[in-house]
C-alpha cells in the first residue's frame, strides 16, 4: 500500500510542544495507520449495489442525472399526466412510498435502501388534492432550474408561491417526493439548502476553480460549498478525518491547531448533517481514502447524528447510495468513557424519557445490532441513564480534548 499523498495545503501553524516529536506522533498514529490500511481494503470491496445483490426488485436507487436527463423526466412525467387527463382518468402522480414499511436495511451495502412500493396521489382526492398541486408547481420550477442551468436553494423555491405552499416543510417534503419520481438523487435536482458545514485542516480543493487551503481558513473553518458539484481537485496529506457534532468543539479544535498537531481534516454541520456535508464527506474519503472518526456527544441524539452519516436517513433512503459513509468509526465520548476518564457527576446529565426511548429504539436498529460494541455502549448508557456532552471535558481544562483526550484516544486506538 502506497503511503504518498499529495501536499498541497500551506501554514505551518504553531510549533510543536516539546513532547511532541515526530517519534511521538508516529507512535500515536501507529494504531490509525493499520485502520487507514484496513480501509483501503474494505474500499476496494465496496464494489456491491443493489444490482449486484440481485435487489432490484426491492431496491430503488436513485441515479446522478445532468440538467438535460432530469428536463426530460420531468417532460415524459408531465405527458404522462396530461394522458391521463385527456383519457378521462384524472391527474394523478405515483409518488416513492418513503415511509419506514418501504424500507430495508442492507447488511451487505450496511445501509437502507427504498423498497419499490408506491402510492397513487389523486387530484380527485380530497386528501392529496394539495400534494398532487404542489407537486405540479414543483415540478415546473425544478424544471426552469435545470433548464437554465442554475441553481436555487430550498427557500428561494418556497417563496415561488408561497400562498400555494403556506410553509417551507410542505415544499420541501415534495421536492424528496420529485426526486423519487424522477429516480434521480436529491443533488441532482439543483435546489439546495443554505450552507451549513464547515472543514478546517490539511486539505485544499477547488470550488468552482478557486483554490481554498483549508488550513488558511481562521478558527471558522471554511463553509462547505452547497453546490457539491463544483468541488473539484480534493488534495491533502491528512492521515484522518475527525467528524465533530457541534461548532463549538469544532472551533476549540480548530483554534488549537489540532490539525497541525495531528495531521487531519476536522468537519462538522453543527448538528443534524445536511446534504452538502454528507456529500463532502462522502467524496474525502473515496479520493483521499483516509479513516473518519466520529466525535459526538454521549447521548442518543449525538449516536442518531453519527447514523445519518454513516447509514442514511430513513427520509432519504431512495439516495441512500451516494450520502453515506458507512465505515466511520465511533471514537468519542461514548457512555464508557464518563467513567474511563472520570468525567465528574456534576458534568453529567440525567437522560429525559425521550433519551431513554431513542436509546431503546437505537438498540433494535439492524447496523447497532450487528455490532457488539455499539450494543454494549448503548445498553450501558441505558442502565445508568446518564449523558454527557463533548464539553464536559472542559472540566479538566479548556485544552483537555485536543491536548489530552484525543490524544490518549488515537495513541489507544480506541474507536469501535
């Protein structure tokens, strides 16, 4: 296995604190690097979809389509309609069924899919009358967007019409039930949501041919562009990627030079992972094909954002294939390590019946079942029914995380 990546990102960065020698990283990556190894490994069998699992009876996968080939879906699904007017049958659309019924779990692509069930949306019927509406309305926007080549964010499509639509969940939730329609991914469509992620550390990458060195980007890091399509020319000497749940650690991490330190790319979508993100993520890794470990709060909700990365999200399950990331490793804070490092009680929180319910939930999830480990954590945060933010670390000192935690976490090679 070749070891060489390109260096592009500049900025040296701090100096290395004494202990810090090169000796002591190469001893701290040791573990990382036979991950990185097992990675390319597990890359390079990733060659199965759902054709190859013969699925395709059950499976609906959504395809990358060009402004023209999604244009003239929208045309042929548009026809169709009007056939079905003329011939006296009324307007109706046959809309993906994403409901949790319609779905499957994978164990081969460790990720959902959407079975091949579909319901019928009427316009004589009283009760999708609206859908069938802004359906329509939608489909004609989307196909001015792609027909000019442009593209929109979701909030720019809902006050198109805002009267039809009256909130911004009714347009969105439609624009997921075009994509299915069309059988195209949600990227494809060219609406997209305001940017929300962001990434610091040893990677560069041209957006829309501009060159951005993410190690130049200040404690904000550098927003992830939301037209994913105009990233190009990924490069870095990153040995991993440390996938962070919320924008405060983030920018403690990122003001410690983290990255310098050791060497990687930090990214986070402060919370719940928007499309772009995943994306992103999704692209580092198959071109630089370096490790992602996740950092999150000990608690359900920090475990269900971890999810949506790594095995997609029960509403977008028909582009399930090209948003996840399933190898992601889980490498803090998990329940075990409240006690393993002593976090103090006071730092701790009692879980709410609906942490409680969403743990319980987690534990009959098929991708936790098929990992011992990921089952004992959740059983363990369970019975003792306590949780813990990343910033509880900061009862040991503001630096703790970057200068103690992680390290003893890589030096371990403590993820699951």
């Amino acid at each position: 296995m070749s070891t060489k990546r390109t260096v592009t990102p500049g900025g040296k960065g701090k100096k290395r604190a004494k202990n810090d020698t090169p000796a002591n990283l190469n001893r701290d990556l040791n573990k990382l690097r036979g991950l990185a190894a097992s990675t390319l490994v597990e890359m390079d069998a990733e060659k199965i979809n759902v054709s190859d699992l013969a699925l395709l009876n059950l499976g609906r996968a959504a395809k990358e389509m060009t402004d023209d080939e999604v244009k003239d879906e929208i045309e042929t699904i548009m026809v169709q309609a009007a056939k079905g007017i003329l011939t006296g049958n009324g307007l109706e659309y046959g809309v993906a069924l994403r409901a949790a019924s319609n779905q499957l779990y994978i164990p081969e692509l460790d990720r959902l899919v959407l079975k091949d069930a579909v319901s019928s949306r009427p316009f004589s019927n009283v009760s999708s009358v609206k859908k069938v509406a802004i359906s329509t309305r939608v489909l004609s926007l989307i196909h001015e967007v792609v027909s000019k080549n442009i593209h929109i964010t979701k909030r720019d499509l809902f006050y198109t019409d805002v009267k039809l639509f009256t909130k911004q969940s009714e347009s969105d939730a439609i624009i997921e039930d075009v994509a299915t329609m069309i059988g195209c991914t949600r990227n494809s469509l060219n609406v997209v949501a305001s940017e929300k992620g962001v990434v610091v550390g040893r990677m560069s990458f041209r957006d829309d041919g501009d060159l951005i060195d993410c190690t130049k980007m200040g404690v904000g890091g550098k927003v992830i562009p939301g037209l994913i399509d105009r990233v190009s020319d990924i490069k870095g000497d990153a040995e991993f990627v440390l996938l962070v749940e919320k924008d405060a650690v983030f920018m403690r991490l990122s003001e410690d030079r983290f990255y310098n330190d050791y060497p990687c790319i930090i990214i986070t979508a402060k919370g719940q992972p928007d499309i772009a993100t995943r994306l992103f993520l999704k692209r580092i890794r198959t071109i630089l094909k370096i490790p992602i470990l996740g950092l999150m709060d000990s608690d359900p909700h920090g475990l269900k954002i971890l999810s949506v990365y790594m095995h997609g999200s029960k509403n977008m399950s028909y582009d399930s294939e090209h948003l996840t990331t399933a190898d992601i490793k889980w490498l803090g804070v998990r329940p075990s390590d409240l006690e393993r490092y002593n976090i103090p009680v006071e730092c701790r929180l009692d879980m709410t019946e609906s942490d409680l319910k969403t743990g319980r939930e987690l534990l009959n999830e098929d991708f936790v079942k098929k990992n011992p480990k990921w089952v004992e954590e959740l059983e363990l945060m369970n019975k003792t029914k306590q949780k813990a933010e990343i910033q509880a670390l900061s009862s040991f000192g503001f630096q703790y995380l970057s200068k103690t935690y992680l390290p003893q976490k890589l030096r371990a090679g403590d993820w699951i």
